[in-house]
C-alpha cells in the first residue's frame, strides 16, 4: 500500500524547484506535473497551493556512468 503525500506551494516556487526539494533531482519534475495536471499551466505558484506528491523510485542507476552504479 502507497502513503499519499502533499506538497504545500510556497509563494515563488516552480515546478523544477519543488521537485529539486523533494527528490534532489529538478528533472524529475515531469512526474510532480504529471500528477497534478490541474495545475500544469501555473508557472510560478502563490502560497498555499497543494500538490500530490507521486512516489518516486530513487534507486534506480539507469544513466548513470558505469563507476556511479
């Protein structure tokens, strides 16, 4: 069973910048937006707007160079 989670905009925030926070990664963006297709014409988000959180697998080494695997 997945545990649902949120994300509660801060005012300025963007879609890269709120994936960086999450996962350290601002590509994985495409996801945050993906999961939230309500708000994919917002650019910069006012405060207080919330977005579902997609689990995201962090493990994987796809891309990686063959030494950070």
């Amino acid at each position: 069973m997945s545990k649902s989670s949120t994300y509660t905009t801060k005012a300025g925030d963007t879609w890269d910048l709120i994936a960086f926070e999450l996962w350290g990664d601002e590509f994985k963006m495409t996801d945050l937006q993906e999961a939230n297709l309500e708000y994919a014409d917002i650019l910069i988000f006012d405060a207080g707007v919330v977005l579902a959180v997609p689990e995201i697998d962090n493990t994987s080494s796809a891309g990686l160079p063959s030494w950070k695997q």
